[in-house]
C-alpha cells in the first residue's frame, strides 16, 4: 500500500505537468518587457497592446482554472491572429521575441483549458 501512494505522487497526470508547464511559462512571460515601438505599431491594422491584453487576461484565468466560454473563444481567435501576425513582425527582434512567446504561452493555456473540457 505504501508504494502505492508513493506511485500516485510520483506519477502526476498530462494535465498537471500542462498546468506546470503553463505556470512557469507564464512568470517567464510576465518579465518580458513589452516592445515599445509597439505600442502604436498596428500590423496588419491589428493594436499589439489590444492583443497582449487579450491574451495575457486568457492565459492568467487558464493558470488558474477552467475558461468561460467567452474568454475560451477570445483564447482562440487570437492565438490565430497572432499566428498571421508573427511573420509581419519580423523585422524587430524584441517584438518578435515577446509575441512569439505570448503565443507560444497562449497555445498552452489553450491546450490546458482543453483538457479540462475533456
């Protein structure tokens, strides 16, 4: 029976090394500096702090537990327009850098929410 329990705590889920995964990957976001020339850059007529408000607002709520079906729709409408955005960006390392990993969190935090809907 004691190894049993010891089995159980070792062996955690998917979902809870996700969840892991998504936590760290968020405190690292959370460091990065927001590329100033940004701020009124408009890609594809697309406001970068609209979209980083967004996101961040997502993925905060996904850390910390399952996401409504509005903010689950705002999740994925802009994770798929960052997408298209990302290879307008290119040019600067810094905004590239910061959206890349915004994405790259966001698509955790939508995978993570996912799971809980399964």
């Amino acid at each position: 029976m004691a190894m049993l329990r010891h089995i159980r705590r070792r062996a955690p889920t998917w979902m809870n090394e996700s969840q892991r995964r998504l936590s760290r990957n968020w405190e690292q976001f959370r460091i990065i500096r927001f590329p100033p020339g940004f701020y009124t850059r408009e890609p594809d007529g697309e406001c970068m702090v609209m979209m980083d408000a967004d996101l961040a607002g997502c993925i905060s709520s996904a850390t910390k537990g399952r996401l409504d079906d509005r903010r689950s729709k705002i999740l994925h409408s802009r994770i798929a327009r960052l997408g298209e955005i990302l290879p307008l960006i290119r040019d600067d390392e810094n905004a590239t850098n910061y959206f890349t990993v915004l994405h790259e969190t966001a698509i955790l935090a939508a995978e993570v929410d996912g799971g809980r809907h399964a």
